[in-house]
C-alpha cells in the first residue's frame, strides 16, 4: 500500500468549558501500512484521538482525515458490546453489519483459541474475554485501518503474546494500518515500526522509529557540559550524568559512553522532559 491514511491538521477537541482541550493543534500524517504505537501519558488525548480518527468525535477546530468507516475498526478502551447478546449472535451481527466483507475464518479463529463458548452471553464474559471478542470483530471486518486503544490491558501474558502475533500477521498478510495505543513500552518494541508521542494533547514526536532512534544518542559520563547538542533529558547522579541527545551529525566529543536509545528510553525521557520547563521545548 501506499500514500497517507490518517492526516491531521490543526486538529483539537475541547469537551465543554472548564476541562481544557483534550487535544489541540495536533499535525501529523500517517502512512500506509504502518503499525504505530500511540504513547502518552494518562489525560494525554489518546483515546479522544482515536475516536476522532475513527469518526466518532467532531473535531472543535482542525481536521482529521481517515478511511471510510467501513473501512475502520476501532475497539475501544471499555470494549462496548451488546450485553444480552451471545458470542455466536454477536459474530453473526459482525457478518450481518459487514456484508461482503466478513472475514469468517479471522474472527473465529481468535474466538477459538480462548476458547470462548458460542453459547455464552456477552455479559457473563470476563473482561479478557471480552477483548477477545472485540478483537475478533474488528479482524472480521477486514479493514484498511484498525485503530486499538490499550486492547491488551485485560489480556494475560500468554494471550497478549499470542492475540499480538495474530494481529501482526493480520497486518502483514493484508497489509492493514494499525494504530495501538499502550501504556507496555516494552510490549511495542519490536512490533510497531511508527511512533506517535502526544502529551497534554499536542504531538511531541511523529515520524518512523528507526528514523527517530538514529536521531538521538544516549550518553553516560562524567557530569560536562553537552553543548552545543540539543539534551531532551538528563538525569546525575553523583558524578555521574545520564543524558539523552538529540542527534545532528556532530559526534559527541569528551569521556562519553554513548549508545543508540532503546525505543523504552527514548520515550521515558521525552515523557519525562515534558514534565520540565526545560525539556517541554526540547
């Protein structure tokens, strides 16, 4: 696939006066095929993000442009289900809302290894469980762009394991656009190839992360002076500093060790330096 999926310009959403903006000025494209994880804080904007990319939330300034929505699948953070619904009635209701799209086979494929029984009523289900099945009607669409807000939470190691496989296949074999919000850093290492840091609803770092890990250095050393580099944070102790650079070409010179960031640190200190004067500008 190719060009843009998800654009958004001057994007902000307030809900109602007196509780700021939940979003605001946020610009950034997204590209096809990407699997990108959307970090942030608690109250950062991811959720509002999300549901206004799937074109659930209008927007109080800006815009935001997306697929279709029949070609979107969202799974919200609270899973919503119909609760007096049965597994089986609630996959069939996917087939029914989806005709000519329905993917069969990937949905019950995740409903299968729970394993759910087809006779169990949504609102007896736990909240893994009802994961699972949030999961296995938005594969069933089929879609272009499938946009998860922390699905994983309730989830067991095993089964965020084994449902985070499924998804990446999913992904890879269709070629889906994924955006997954998280708070498991370690989780999205190693999975997600685009990097969407938001933080009091503006958008800090945008862009493909081996791009943005190339773009910083992680130093340790004896406490000196970094500059002229660009320090997004940096933490001494004792004698000893910690800093993380951003990168400009210019190789860091003095007793330093220096190290490529893990995508887990570069997204601690830029959380971190957002929270200082210093480093909100950073």
């Amino acid at each position: 696939m190719s060009g843009t999926v998800i654009e958004a310009r001057g994007l902000a959403k307030r809900y109602g006066r007196g509780r700021g903006w939940a979003l605001k000025d946020c610009t950034f494209t997204l590209p096809a095929g990407r699997v990108c994880a959307l970090v942030g804080a608690n109250g950062a904007g991811k959720s509002t993000l999300l549901a206004a990319a799937a074109g659930l939330l209008r927007p109080t300034e800006g815009t935001v442009t997306a697929p279709a929505r029949e070609h979107v699948a969202y799974v919200a953070q609270d899973k919503p289900l119909y609760p007096q619904l049965t597994v089986a009635e609630t996959l069939a209701a996917g087939r029914e809302l989806n005709p000519g799209r329905w993917d069969s086979a990937a949905a019950e494929q995740i409903v299968n290894a729970g394993p759910l029984d087809p006779a169990a009523c949504v609102r007896g289900l736990s909240g893994g469980q009802r994961t699972r099945l949030a999961l296995a009607l938005a594969l069933g669409k089929q879609p272009e762009l499938l946009l998860l807000d922390e699905p994983m939470a309730d989830l067991d190691p095993l089964a965020r394991h084994q449902l985070m496989g499924t998804l990446m296949a999913d992904a890879a074999e269709r070629g889906t656009t994924m955006v997954m919000s998280s708070h498991l850093l370690g989780e999205l290492e190693g999975v997600c190839d685009h990097l969407l840091l938001i933080d009091t609803g503006r958008v800090r770092l945008d862009g493909a992360i081996d791009d943005l890990l190339a773009a910083h250095t992680l130093v340790r050393g004896p406490v000196a002076d970094l500059a002229p580099h660009t320090i997004v944070e940096s933490r001494t102790i004792g004698r000893q500093l910690t800093a993380l650079v951003r990168s400009d070409g210019t190789p860091v010179e003095g007793e330093w060790q220096t190290t490529t960031p893990s995508l887990e640190e570069l997204l601690l200190a830029h959380l971190r330096a957002a929270k200082t004067p210093q480093g909100a500008t950073a």
